[in-house]
C-alpha cells in the first residue's frame, strides 16, 4: 500500500469493492426503493387480515420477506458508496435514502411479531397444515410465538416503542460525555513535546518502553473519568434500572434472562463460563508474573499490561502477499473453502486501500443474493493480516449460509457471530508459528498477539460479564448503584483476575466507567464464548480429529435456522457443559509455556 493517504479516486480499482454487483447503476438503487414503498403500502393493506387465515398469513409473510431482502440491497449499497469516502455529500445522500426506506419499513413491519404472538399453538398447527408452504418459515413463527409470555398487549408495545428513546438516554449520554465532552488534556511525549490525550494516544502511550510515560498517560486519564464519576454512575445506574424495570414491565424473573431468552441461551451458560474461567485465573496470573520478570519491573501495574515483549519482529506484509498467506493458512477448511476465499480475493469483495474519508477499523456485511463485502484499512502490519482472516471468517459463513438457507434464516445469529472468525485468527497463527518455527523473534512475537488476545477477549470480558451481572443483581435487589460501590466491585474483580503480579494503581480508579459495553445488555459474555469456542474447534481441526472438518461446515452452513445453542452442537460443541472452556484454557496455557521457553 502507498505511505501517501490517497484520496478516493486516486485508490486504484481492484483495491475498492465492486458496487455494481449489487445494483448496475444508480437508477436502479432508485427503482428498489421504490420498489420496497410500493411493497410497503402492500404490506399495510393487509395487515388487519394477517391471522385471518393461513393463505393471508403466507402472503403477508412471503412479502415481508420479499421486501427486507430488497431493504438489505438498498442499504448494502448505499453503505458501500458512503463508507468509501464518508466525507462525499453524493455517498451521504444516498445513505439518507437508505436510512430513511429502512425506518420506514421497521415501521411498517411493527405489527408482524405482537399478530404472531396472539395467534395459539393450535391456531398455528392448523396453519401450517392448512398450507404446507407456511412450514418454510416454521422455526420463524415458533420463535417468535414462544415469546408469546413476554409480549404485552399492542396498545402497550406501542407506549414502549414511544418511550424507548427516553429507555436510551441513558446510554447516549454517557457516549456524548465520553466521545465530545471528556477531555484528557495535554502531555508531554518521550521526547518532551506536548501532545494532545486521547483515547488514541493514550493506547500507543500503553505500549511505550518508559514506564514513566505510562504511568503519566494512565493517570491523566484516570483523573478525567474520576472527575465525571458521579455522572457516568448516574447514567449506568439509569440504563441497568430501567433494564430491570423493562424485565419485570415483560414478566421475566431478570434482565439476564430476558436478554437472554430471545436465543434460547441458558442462563448457565453463563455462569458456566464465570466459574470455569474462575478455575483458570492462575494459568494468566502465571502469564504477568512472567511478563513481570521478563520486562525486569519491580512494579507491574495494569498499564504495564500491553508494553511489547518483542519490540521488533520484523513482520510486515502488503496486501497480496497478505492474501497469499491467509489462503495457506486457511487450507484446513478444505478445497471448498479455499475456492470461496479465492473468489473473494478476485472478485472484489474487499475495499482494501484507506483513503482519505474512508470509514475506519475493518467489517464485512453480507448482501444475500450478491455476496459478502469486506472492509479494511490496510498498512502492510500483521495486524492487517490478522484483520483478513478474521473478516473472512464473517464472509465465508455468509457464502456458506446463503447456499444452504433461504434469506430469512441467513442473519446468523449474535452469539456465534464471532467463531468464524477468531477461528480463522487462531488458524493463521497456528500458520504463522509453523512457518517462522526456526526465527524466535517472530515467534514470540506471534505468540504475545495470541496470548494477549486471548485475555483482552475471554478473561477481560468474563470479568466485565461477571461485573455487569453484579449491578444488575445489586440493582434488583435494591442498591442503590454508587460510583463506589461500583469502583469497589470492579476494582477487586480486576485484582482477583490479574494477580499479585500485578499491583494496584497508586490512584483511584474508576475503570468500570470507560468501558460503553455495560449499556450493550448481557453482550459481553458472547466475545468470550466465542473465542473459547473457536479456539477449541481450530484445535480439534488442526488435530485432524474425525468429523471435526465437517461438522464445522455444518455450522457454517446453518444461518439461523436453529437456536444458537443447537447450532454449534452441529460443530461438536455443548456449550451447556464446560469442557470447551477447559480445552481452550489448555491451548492457552501451552502458549504461555511456549512462550516463557522461546524468550
């Protein structure tokens, strides 16, 4: 990639993602949304009879269907044009479009879910033999049927429709205050300049080999969430209380098991993971007593946590030769697979170059009945490569599920969004280790990414999960949630996962109001089910275990066409039960061992 950010139109083209795939001219992005208004008026007039009868259930059915999938191309495209350059009024007005036909259409569609509700199971039975053709969208109708319990009446789900920008106030405040309003100040650099502190500088200042300018950063930042402590509390405080409000309001017994009950996920899964990672502390606190003595401090403290063991490995990889190596590294899913990925590489799926304007980070979204698209924002770091593979993974379930379901069971769902992925991480890694196998430099450095990855993604996110469910239960119960009670709480989790290794900051702290996921609802717990899922299947691939392979397609290939958890028991894996999480913290434990013997 060039060292100069180019501007959008000097980006050559088989470095940008092919739009017309979707739509072949901008006209036709024009005629789907009108389309999708005509559909909608369709939609609205027959909505009053939907339950009538089983034909006037199929038909309203098939064309609420027929309609969103037209939706995701109107968006997909749109989104496509504008996150290229997001400072273009042309690709901003065309997602103002989008935007708009979207709402529009979720409006309009509002009723589908309550009508299906009022209907009985035998009014449904009946249904379903009345017309045979209804039985495509069975799992659908009993999905959303089975919440039957926990739906109010229309007139009801219409005053919480109108109040739930006020539920989110919340959640928008404390982003507002933590995005525009929170201002870390100045700091003098390592080399005595004066920079502005950001979360941005802020992360690299974490890797900096000056203990001291660590030290300076994490304190400055600390001080400026210390001194909004009472406000960020009053805004958690508010969105857990009205979470718990919103599960009683629903005849749920909490909110971890309304947030949980619309996938099925048992509550145990998630106590599951808590107490087994619990189990598995000393295998980290092990990992930062090494880290300790290695880097040679006499203190470690948690911004210590993140400074490079391998300062310089030497690996950098531009973006066809990053090709070349996440096709190797990928070659265990199989001939199918790697034809796929050579389909992506070539057909322009991927946006690769950044440009001046282009939305950052990385991220793929699948247009069903075109293809998956890719985002990237390369610079010929591993981490770029990283970030294909992982991104692949997303588009290659995608390619999987859109062969073998139809559009309304392709949106696979949030709770195994992230296997493919990190499973694709773990088998460039695997890839990586192998290759550089004679080069300690590399190797280490690859295992540090692997490990630290490892923790930031399974045991920092089961002590946010473990924090979370806390203030919810305290809430419940009637506490009162304070700044320090939830300092005090997230502060012993943190010392309770970390170690004696590490030691406690010489300051207050109020880390527990710098992380947005605790507005995002019983989230967290996913990110690291996910990795300990993934890392155990990419163990039992790599191992040639029987079946491992193909079961994996399976669950590539199931979308949502079946609870979460019965999908990835199509995988080989019962996430009721522990013994993934004990597989995954043996992989990582024999990374560590690595580790400490390379270096």
């Amino acid at each position: 990639m060039a060292k100069k950010q180019l501007t959008r139109a000097e980006v050559p083209e088989a470095l940008t993602w092919n739009v017309t795939d979707i739509f072949t001219t901008e006209a036709d992005f024009k005629k789907a949304i009108q389309q999708v208004e005509k559909q909608i008026v369709e939609i609205q007039a027959n909505s009053k009879h939907m339950t009538e009868s089983a034909t006037q259930l199929l038909t309203l059915t098939e064309l609420l269907y027929e309609s969103e999938e037209l939706l995701m191309k109107v968006y997909g495209y749109a989104a496509r044009v504008n996150d290229g350059d997001t400072a273009d009024p042309h690709g901003n007005d065309l997602m103002n479009q989008a935007l708009l036909i979207v709402n529009k259409w979720e409006a309009a569609v509002s009723f589908y879910d309550p009508k299906i509700t009022q209907l009985s199971a035998a009014q449904l039975d009946q249904f379903l033999d009345d017309k045979p053709e209804l039985k495509r969208y069975e799992f659908n109708l009993r999905r959303i049927q089975e919440q039957a319990a926990h739906t109010l009446t229309p007139a009801e789900e219409k005053l919480l429709a109108q109040l739930q920008p006020a539920i989110d106030d919340a959640s928008d405040i404390s982003s507002k205050l933590d995005d525009a309003d929170l201002d870390f100040g100045m700091i003098k650099d390592e080399n005595g300049e004066e920079v502005q502190l950001t979360n941005a500088t802020a992360s690299e200042f974490a890797t900096s080999a000056d203990q001291d300018m660590r030290m300076r950063a994490s304190k400055q930042v600390a001080k400026a969430y210390r001194s909004m402590r009472n406000t960020f509390g009053a805004t958690l405080k508010s969105h857990v209380h009205a979470q718990n409000i919103l599960a009683t309001i629903r005849h749920f017994d909490s909110a971890r098991q309304m947030n949980l009950a619309d996938q099925k996920i048992p509550e145990a899964v998630y106590d599951t993971l808590i107490n087994t990672t619990h189990e598995h502390l000393d295998l980290m606190h092990d990992y930062y007593a090494f880290r300790k003595a290695y880097l040679g401090l006499d203190h470690m403290y948690q911004f210590d946590r993140h400074v490079p063991l391998v300062a310089d490995a030497k690996l950098s990889l531009a973006f066809e030769e990053g090709k070349k190596v996440t096709m190797a590294a990928l070659a265990p899913l199989g001939k199918d697979y790697q034809n796929y990925l050579q389909e992506e590489f070539e057909q322009r799926w991927i946006d690769a170059a950044e440009n001046k304007g282009k939305r950052s980070g990385g991220y793929e979204d699948d247009v069903y009945g075109v293809h998956p698209y890719i985002l990237l924002n390369w610079n010929d770091i591993y981490d770029s490569t990283s970030t294909l593979a992982h991104e692949s993974g997303h588009a290659l379930q995608s390619v999987y599920t859109d062969k073998a379901q139809p559009f309304w069971y392709s949106q696979y769902p949030i709770f195994i969004a992230e296997i493919a992925s990190t499973l694709n991480e773990s088998l460039l890694n695997h890839y990586m280790l192998e290759k550089y196998a004679d080069d300690p430099q590399i190797k280490a450095f690859i295992l540090t990414q692997d490990v630290d990855n490892f923790i930031g993604t399974v045991y920092r996110q089961t002590l946010f999960a473990e924090f979370e469910h806390f203030i919810y239960t305290e809430d419940a119960k009637g506490t009162t949630l304070t700044p320090d009670l939830m300092a005090d709480k997230f502060n012993g989790l943190f010392k309770e996962y970390n170690g004696d290794a590490v030691t406690d900051l010489p300051w207050k702290d109020d880390t527990w109001a710098q992380i947005p996921h605790f507005y995002y609802d019983y989230y967290v717990y996913q990110y690291a089910t996910s990795k300990a899922i993934a890392t155990a299947l990419a163990d039992d691939i790599i191992s040639g275990k029987p079946g491992a392979l193909e079961n994996y397609k399976k669950f590539l290939s199931a979308g949502a066409s079946n609870y979460p958890v019965e999908i990835v028991k199509q995988a080989g894996v019962d996430v009721t039960k522990r013994d993934y999480l004990d597989q995954a913290f043996k992989i990582f434990g024999e990374e560590v061992e690595e580790l400490k013997r390379i270096l």
